[in-house]
C-alpha cells in the first residue's frame, strides 16, 4: 500500500488520539458484555458487538490515514457517526418501549436477526433528540451546528461533491492542504467521540461502572457501600483526556446529571 512519507503527516497527534480510542472501544465492548440486553432475545449485550465494530471502523480509519486517504476516511467517519446514532436510539427506543406486558421490542429483536431493518438516520436522529433521558446533553451538544457541519463535510467527501476531495484520495500527489485536512479530520472524529460518549453517559451510564463492585460478588462478598457508582478507570482516563479536556462545558452536564462517581 502507497503511504504519505512526509513526516509531519506520519507523526500527526490523529494517530495517537486513534490508538486510545480504539482501546476505549476495546475495554467499554468487554466491560459491558455480562449486561443483559432487556427487550430483546439476544443471549448476549448486542451493545459489545456494536463497540467492538466501531473498534473495527477506527482501525480502519487508522490504516486509510496512514495510506493518505483522507476522502476514504471521511467515508468511514461518516459511518462510525451512524453507529453512534444507532446505538443510541437502539437503547432509547428500547427502554422507551420495553415493559413487563411488552418485554420483547419487536423492531429492536428483529433488526438482531436480520428481518428487519432499523428507521432512517434522520428519524433515528430525531427521537434522540425528543428523548427525555437524554434532553440535558441534546441541548448542550446541538446548541451549534458543529454536528450538522461534520455530517456535511462526511457526504461533501463520501460523494465526491468537491474536486478537492478527489485529491485528497491520491496518496501520490503533493497537497499542501494535506495536513490542514488531517489537522480538520481530526477535530471532527474527536467531537463524534464527544456526542457518542457523553450520550452514553445519560442513556446507560451503568456502563461506566468499575469491575468492583461486580467482582465482589462473584466472589461472595458484600461490596463496599456506593462501589456500583464507581467509574472504570479506562473510562476516567478517557473522560479527563478527551471530555473534560476539550469540551468542559460537556463534562460538567456529566457530571451533574450521573450518578456515576467521576473525578
């Protein structure tokens, strides 16, 4: 595979942002695999797949990037921003539908199965948006149009809308906005890791939980008073260095509204 050798694109801080998001991805989809998925008929948490994919996605932007692909990149950011959305609305939906007289979400069940596919993208979109359990982080993460721009920039390189996005598919041309897309790509994957974390934090915030108090009981002892409230260390890490660090304003929504105990 031809790669960019310039060595100001090589050494670019995207790719060590890539190598400790594709570890997030890789501890959150262990960590939450004994949780049962309520709605449907699925053995296992169809969530660890979902994040083990999205793992596979970033090493797959990891690669692209490093062959000098930016557009083909974009392509897969525009589908790891889908993921996101689909695994938020997966668990809104079945929570929002899920009771002791309803307790198998037919559309969620099906869609585990292969018979039925899942809405569009803009009806998924727009019941997270109206739902209530995660209102007070919608507010705070659409009150620009950040969000709208990226998914715009996504389909402007996906479907070629730009000359300049053919370009920036040809590792073997010289392109002096080569690293200025990169430094843009880079922001942009950031802020999806931003949406889809910080919804997390409010649609299933017991999937930030510490193997504590689990690993108590395993072992037949009481678990210490509040342990079930105490974050993953990966997820604490992943927290300061990403959340807290480039979007304060985010953190602290957080932090107010969890019961999870973040530092």
């Amino acid at each position: 595979m031809m790669r960019v050798t310039d060595k100001e694109y090589q050494n670019h801080p995207v790719f060590d942002d890539l190598e400790r998001y594709i570890a997030f991805y890789e501890r959150l989809s262990q960590s939450v695999f004994h949780w049962i998925t309520v709605g449907t008929r699925a053995i296992c948490n169809i969530d660890s797949y979902v994040f083990s994919s999205i793992k596979g996605t970033l090493l797959s932007i990891m690669e692209i990037l490093r062959a000098g692909r930016i557009n083909d990149a974009y392509a897969l950011l525009r589908k790891y921003h889908d993921s996101a959305i689909i695994n938020i609305y997966t668990n809104l939906y079945l929570e929002d539908k899920a009771t002791l007289e309803n307790f198998i979400v037919e559309q969620i069940d099906n869609w585990t199965k292969g018979v039925d596919q899942l809405p569009e993208y803009r009806k998924m979109y727009q019941f997270i948006i109206d739902s209530s359990s995660v209102a007070p982080i919608t507010t705070l993460l659409f009150k620009d149009k950040r969000y709208k721009k990226i998914r715009e920039r996504c389909n402007d390189h996906t479907h070629y809308n730009f000359y300049k996005n053919v370009l920036l598919n040809d590792s073997e041309i010289i392109l002096i906005e080569r690293v200025s897309a990169l430094n843009e790509f880079r922001v942009d994957m950031r802020d999806l890791l931003i949406l889809h974390s910080a919804l997390l934090f409010f649609a299933k915030d017991h999937y930030m939980m510490s193997s504590d108090y689990v690993d108590a009981l395993d072992c037949g002892m009481t678990p210490e008073p509040d342990s079930e409230y105490w974050v993953a260390p990966f997820v604490q890490k992943f927290f300061k260095q990403t959340i807290e660090k480039h979007r304060p304003d985010i953190a602290k929504e957080i932090k107010e509204n969890t019961n999870m105990q973040l530092e």
